[in-house]
C-alpha cells in the first residue's frame, strides 16, 4: 500500500494563560524572548519559593528554546510537585518536547498523565493520536482521532484527521494481513525445522549404531582370534603326555608263580 502521510500539527507552542496577579521578574524575562536570563530569574524564583502557576511551564519552555532538552523535561516534572502549576499544561509540554526528540514512548506517558489530570482536554488527545501513529499503533491512534473528532467535529485539521483515519483503517487491513502470512511463515518454518532436527536425530542414531556394530564386530574378532592361538597351542609337543621309544621303561621282576 502506497504510503500516504498527513501533517497533523502538534500544539508546541502553548498559549500562556493571563495573570491576574504581577508578573515575576523571570515570567518578563520569558515573555521578551530573553530565555538564558528568563532560566536565570525562575530558577532563582523557585529556590526563594517564589512560585507562581507559569514558573516551571515558562522554565521548561525557556530550556527548551536554549536547546536543553533534558533540563526542559526535568523543569515540567518537577512543576508537577507543585500545587500551583496547570499539571495537564506540563504534561502537554513535556510530551510536546519527548515527541520533538523522538521519544514517542515518553511523549504518549505525558500526554496520556495529561488526559488523567482533564479527560476532555483535546489538544493532549490529538497529540496522544499523533504519537500512537508514529509507535505504529494504528488501532490506539484511530481511537484518539475518532474520540477527538467526536468531540472537536469542527476543528481546522478536522478533514485531514477524517481522511488520516481511513489511511488508518486500510494500514490495518494490511497490518492484520502481514501478521498472518508472517505467522502461518513461522509456522511454515518451525514445521521445517522439526523435520530437519528429526532427520538429523534420525542420522545420528544410525551412525551411532552403526558405531556399535563396529566395535561389537571387533571384539568378536579378537576374540576368535585369541581363540584360535589358544587352541593351535595346544597341538605342540609341549602339551602332549605320550613318551617315545626310547623313553621306554624296563620292569625287572621274579614271577612267584610256579
């Protein structure tokens, strides 16, 4: 099957939501694209417990735009111990900067702890959709963009997701199909192997035997051989008991007999 792709945005860059109290210095230095120094003041703010619910989601972000993947992740997850965060918009981030990595297993975790926190919380659904399509979990993946369809009928990506899920459905067709000749191929080939490591056995048993026979065949040699010096020996002189003539006794006696 012809491989089809279509682009499904994922939500990288998060709406920051309003304050309604002042802003720290850090979340200013965030929102005037300064992220070094923007790290600087938000690390330095929530050591002196100075938090407010856009610390770590600004903190991650600010890692994430210096390219410091692993200290952004680590930013979200340590929000996600603090009772003032948005806990599904850190999870949003975390999966949006595992999935920019390629660590698809990391990012469905996240966006998945994203749905626990708010089960109707779409964005997070729709990525969840977009992570399954690239573990090659179709059948997951087309749940996700069915179940975001339902909800989000009239959404802007609404037409490429229904024309994606069909992409899906053939993908699985085949998928199934593969699965199939694949196993009855295993099966096909452990068949194979059973015959042969039986034929195998079948050789080794004969040469085996075969073996036997050869060793049974020259003991019984030797044997008739031993056999048969022992019984030439004994037709030499050294075994006869007869005496010759001249070994030949005189008895010299009176008769009494008159």
């Amino acid at each position: 099957m012809q491989r089809k792709k279509i682009c499904l945005g994922l939500f990288l860059v998060l709406t920051i939501i309003p304050r309604l109290f002042s802003e720290t210095e850090g979340e200013k230095l965030f929102k005037q694209n300064k992220p070094e120094e923007a790290i600087s003041a938000l690390e330095k703010e929530i050591q002196e417990n100075n938090i407010t619910k856009d610390s770590f989601n600004f903190l991650g972000l600010s890692y994430f735009q210096t390219g410091n993947y692993a200290k952004s992740i680590d930013a979200f997850e340590r929000g996600l111990k603090s009772p003032y965060a948005d806990k599904k918009l850190l999870c949003l981030n975390e999966g949006n900067v595992a999935f920019s990595q390629g660590d698809y297993v990391k990012a469905e975790s996240a966006f998945s702890l994203a749905l626990v926190v708010s089960p109707n919380y779409y964005p997070a659904l729709l990525n969840r959709a977009n992570t399954y399509l690239m573990l090659q979990n179709y059948k997951k993946a087309k749940e996700d963009y069915s179940a975001f369809l339902l909800a989000q009928s009239q959404d802007s990506q609404a037409e490429n997701i229904r024309r994606l899920i069909g992409y899906l459905e053939e993908q699985m067709v085949f998928q199934a199909e593969e699965e199939k000749r694949m196993a009855e191929e295993a099966a096909r080939l452990a068949e194979e192997n059973e015959r042969i490591q039986a034929e195998l056995q079948k050789r080794e048993e004969e040469r085996l035997a075969a073996e036997k026979q050869a060793r049974e065949e020259e003991a019984e040699r030797r044997r008739k051989l031993l056999e048969d010096v022992a019984s030439s020996l004994k037709q030499t002189d050294s075994m006869n008991m007869t005496a010759g003539a001249e070994d030949v006794i005189d008895y010299e006696y009176e008769s009494e007999l008159e």
